[in-house]
C-alpha cells in the first residue's frame, strides 16, 4: 500500500512507481510486480490494461479523461465512472506515484488503445505468492514471466533424481486434437499418460472429465537437471579421452 498520506487530485501529476516493472502477456492482460518485500503480483485486464501504458509519462486524471472520453464519446459516462476508480486504486496500492513538473506533463497524444468494439473496462486483481502458485495453472491468473517460487514458500526441499531417466522415458509428438476444442491444425507435445508415470506430480486430472492435462511450466525442472548430468558425462568422456591419449 502507498504510505504517503498526501491525497491526490485529479489535477495531481502522477506516473508509474520507480521499482514496479511490468509485463504484457499474449492476451492483451498487464502482470504488475513490486520489487519490494510485499510479494505481491497484481494482474490488469480489459480496458485497464491498455491505459497502463499511459502511465509510463507523466499525466494527470483529467487529461486521461479528456483523452479517452474526446476518442470514445458514446462511453463517456462510463468512463466517467471507470476512470477515477482505477486511477485512485493504482494510488492507493502504490503502483503510481505523484512527482512531475508541469513542463514534462502528457497532455495529448493518441490513446493507448486504438479501438472499442466492446466497452469492458476491467480493473485490478490482487495475487500473493501463495496464491501464484496454486492458481498458475488455472485461468484466473495467466503469467508467462513470473511463477512464485520463492523458497520462503517451501518445504521438504530434495533434488530431482534421475532426472535424465525419466526425460529418456518421453517421447515428444506431432498431433492434431480430435475435439473441436482444441485449436486446429499440426501441433507438437507429450502425451500426459507417458509425463504420469515418470513424473505424476506434473500432471493433473480433470474430476469431472477424467482428462489429463500436463504442466510444462515445471518440466523445466527436469531438464535442467538431465541437462546437468549429461554435462558431467560430457566432462567425464572429455578427461578419459585425454588420458588415453597421453598414454599413446
């Protein structure tokens, strides 16, 4: 949370926090992490996402109102309404942050998002560490940069064993899904039944369905490790032939 105390109105020059990086996922989602001790991620959507971008240049509340309400007058009240409540909810969880001049301050400029065929304003989630890790396979929360993995959140902690083994064991295929919900055409994976029986904990069964799903994220884990080991029989080989060729 911000701990200023001082309001901000909606003349107040206001521009991204210093130590919030951010990044824009394939759907269009913003992802929003504090380099602070809070661990804290936070996820934008919708419209809202888009005005994110506004924020990297000094602007005030208005002048994203003038902007968005000149280039979108049938949404004008909704805006109206929107608006305000974003910007002072980024305030308040600090992720912006008054400080600039008025000589340095945004007041035009075309807005971040070119077009409007569906008004959805969207807004602000709030994510923990905890919460990341639990909910990173489901699509309440897409992340394609951070995964919590901090090892404050963990226990038990053991290296993988025969990591290289039980890469050997999969077999990665070309298919095409046979259900209409999968997207058309040639795609290229594992087969979660074979990822099961070397690594159960990667998989995931579907209550309902029966289906399994595989989480790729952390097969990562796995082929470091068997990468690792074919490093150090790489060395391995590299010193025996070393020697067999002093002896000659």
């Amino acid at each position: 949370m911000n701990t200023e105390n001082r309001p901000i109105t909606a003349e107040t020059s206001v521009l991204i926090t210093q130590g919030v990086v951010s990044r824009r996922n394939q759907d269009g989602t913003v992802i929003l992490m504090k380099l602070d001790e809070s661990n804290l991620f936070f996820k934008i959507d919708g419209l809202a996402a888009a005005l994110w971008g506004e924020y990297e240049n000094p602007v005030t509340l208005n002048v994203l109102l003038e902007k968005y309400q000149t280039a979108y007058p049938q949404y004008r009240e909704q805006l109206e309404k929107d608006l305000p409540t974003y910007h002072q909810e980024l305030y308040k969880r600090g992720l912006i942050t008054p400080g600039a001049s008025a000589q340095t301050l945004q007041k035009s400029g075309t807005p971040a998002v070119k077009n409007i065929e569906k008004y959805c304003f969207g807004g602000i989630k709030e994510f923990n560490l905890e919460q990341i890790e639990t909910e990173v396979l489901s699509e309440s929360l897409y992340l394609d940069v951070f995964a919590g993995s901090d090892l404050r959140l963990k226990k038990d902690v053991t290296p993988i064993e025969d990591a290289l083994g039980k890469v050997l064991a999969l077999e990665g295929v070309h298919y095409e899904w046979n259900t209409s919900e999968g997207p058309a055409g040639r795609q290229s994976g594992l087969l979660a039944q074979e990822v099961a029986a070397s690594m159960p904990e990667l998989v995931r069964k579907d209550a309902t369905t029966g289906m399994l799903a595989v989480n790729y994220p952390k097969l990562n884990a796995y082929l470091i490790e068997a990468l690792k080991t074919l490093h150090s029989q790489v060395r391995s080989l590299e010193e025996r032939i070393k020697e067999l060729e002093c002896n000659h």
